[in-house]
C-alpha cells in the first residue's frame, strides 16, 4: 500500500526532504562531514598508504630473510661492484661449513665478535665501550655484517645502519647462529677481489679451508678488517702479534663455551 506524503510539512523537515529530494534528482549524494573531517581526508589517505608500505616492506624483509635462511646467496652487491671496479670478476666459491676447519668459525668469532653465541644481534658491552672510547673502536657484530654484506651496502650513513637495526633481529630470529657463521665465512672480503674463505685459503696458502692450521685460520681472521691493506701470507709484525692473540681467543671461546651454538 503506498505511503502517502504528509500535507503539512515543518520548516526543518521540508528543508531536509527538498535538499534530499534536489540531491536524488542531480544523482548527488547529499554533502556530509564536518568540516575538520574532510581537512583530515588527505591525512587518512598518507595514513593508509603508509601502512601499506609498511606492511609491503615488512613482507619483502621477510621473505628476502627466510629465501637466505635455506638458499645460498650468489654474489652480493659489494661482489659486484668489485667485480666491475676491477674490470672483471672477482673469486668467490661456497663452501658448507662442515667442509672448514672448525678453527676458522671460532678464530673470526674471537676476532670480530666474542660474544656472538651470547647476543641477538646487538652486543650492547661493546656498544656502550665504542661510545666511551670514541670512533676508533668498532661495535658491529657477525649478525650486522652479514646484513650489511648480504642485504645492503658498503659505507657509513644512518639509512644504512637505519635499515641494518631493522633488518639484523629478523635475521636472528630466522636464522641459526651455525647459520650465520656460514654465510659470513663465504661472503666476507679477505682480499682485494677475493672473497669466502674457500677462495682465501687456495689464495693465500694453497689449501682447501677444511685444512687450515690454527695459525692460518687466525691470520685469515686477523685480515678482515682491513682485506686491502693487509696480507695473512706475508703478515708484518702487527699483524703476526694480532693473530697470535686471536689464536689464544680462539682456544678460549672453545674452551668456556662459546663456541657451541656454532659447532656441531
């Protein structure tokens, strides 16, 4: 049964039922919001879009992270860049972790990173003695160079290590610490254009890695800081010195325990 419209209509509900019935006969939908809300529109638009480039990062992290976990990496940026700096290319092979002497893993964990087995990621003992001592001690653990040499690149500015604090706890998460120590062994610079300790071994000393005595172990450890500058066949006396001492810190993380979340 229709519904028939009242005769009489009031001030406010004749106004309202006119700017209705204008709006259905234009095809236009009523205005609606106050005034605050629609200068807000814009900012819930960027809101929205930023969560999603968020979430579209976080995913990329992720997945980028977990490929890395079960698949070896290729060469890395760095690796390439070298490769085209030198006009060429550069040596580089994988090699598994069970295939290098277990000295090797425990002499780089003495020198770059003693408490490798103790941190997730971040070892703030050394963060707080770098601020204290100033720029000339380094505080970046295995786990951030491997983000650094896998992920990122090379230099220092705060995008970088912006993103390498993002990026260093998922890889902890994700990873193991056996995980870890592999992939920094195969994708660190022991050389001008030589990287991964396989090729470092045949270079410097004409042995495969699994055969490596704990003094060349040492040498090659005591090399990363400085690949370019520094030669573990012909050490100069400092770095003779610094190997010794990495030798002792290698047979001491064995000895207490440190050691073991890498080793089988």
């Amino acid at each position: 049964m229709p519904v028939c419209k009242p005769l009489f209509l009031g001030p406010e509900t004749a106004y309202s039922w006119g700017v209705a019935r204008k709006a259905k006969s234009s095809g236009k939908s009523p205005k609606r919001g106050t005034w605050a809300e629609r200068a807000l529109a814009p900012y819930r638009w960027l809101r929205k879009w930023l969560v999603r480039l968020v979430l579209v990062a976080a995913i990329v992290v992720l997945g980028g992270v977990a490929w890395y976990s079960v698949m070896n990496p290729g060469q890395t940026p760095y690796m390439r860049f070298e490769a085209r700096r030198l006009g060429g290319t550069v040596d580089h092979s994988w090699v598994p972790l069970s295939a290098v002497a277990p000295v090797m893993a425990r002499s780089v964990v003495a020198a770059e990173d003693a408490n490798f087995c103790l941190h997730w990621g971040f070892d703030m003992e050394a963060i707080r003695a770098a601020l204290e001592e100033g720029s000339g001690r380094g505080a970046s653990t295995l786990s951030q160079q491997v983000v650094k040499n896998v992920y990122l690149w090379q230099g220092r500015n705060w995008t970088r290590k912006a993103l390498e604090a993002v990026i260093t706890p998922v890889v902890e998460a994700m990873w193991s610490k056996r995980r870890i120590i592999e992939v920094y062994l195969n994708v660190a610079e022991f050389d001008e254009g030589v990287f991964g300790v396989d090729a470092a071994a045949q270079h410097y000393f004409g042995v495969a890695p699994g055969n490596m005595s704990p003094v060349q172990a040492a040498r090659l450890a005591a090399v990363l800081p400085s690949p370019k500058t520094r030669s573990a066949a012909q050490p100069s006396q400092r770095l003779a010195r610094r190997a010794a001492a990495i030798q002792d810190g290698a047979e001491t993380i064995r000895r207490d325990g440190r050691a073991s979340c890498f080793e089988d």
